[in-house]
C-alpha cells in the first residue's frame, strides 16, 4: 500500500509533463502559434482562408499575404479585430499588429 501511495503522488498527467517539457526548451510559444496558424480559416472563415498565401508570427507580429487586394484592404480595416480574435483564442497577448506582404 505505501509503494502505490508514493508512486501515486510522484505521477503527472502527460499534458503536464509535455507542457514543462516545451517550456523549459523555450518550444510552448512556437507551439501556440502554430495553433493560432492552423485555426486561421476557424477564426476568420473560409474565404479569407482561402484568399491566405502565407500566414506567419515573429515578435508578436502577424505576418499576411493575402491575394486578393479587396479583401487585403476590408482586413487592413478590421485589423484590430484579427488581433483581438488571435488574442481571445491564444488566451493571451500574442499579437501586438499585423502587417500584410
């Protein structure tokens, strides 16, 4: 009974396990934004979706290459709502701005 008592409080859920692991090699911000990438069409719908060439983060900057030049523009107009809706979803600051390529 004291073998499985001490084992008990030893253990961790994965997640725990996998969450220390990221952290501690600097990989749990990485891995956030991949999330946030791979919600874009979630986020903000399938024809803006659909019209993203590239979509990447750096310094917490969203980088866009959008191909149609109206829809560049109704974003460029609503870019506070991306930053908002990323943020929401990341459940954090992660974006500050964005800027279209």
């Amino acid at each position: 009974m004291r073998e499985e008592s001490l084992r008990s409080s030893k253990e961790q859920p994965i997640k725990e396990i996998i969450a220390k692991f990221l952290k501690a090699h600097s990989l749990d911000e990485k891995m956030k934004e991949m999330d946030v990438i791979a919600a874009w069409p979630e986020l903000m719908g399938s024809a803006v979706a659909h019209r993203t060439k590239e979509i990447y983060i750096k310094n917490q900057v969203l980088y866009l290459s959008i191909d149609s030049s109206v829809m560049r523009e109704e974003l460029l107009n609503g870019k506070q709502i991306i930053i908002e809706r990323i943020n929401q979803f990341a459940e954090k600051e992660m974006i500050k701005n964005v800027w279209f390529n």
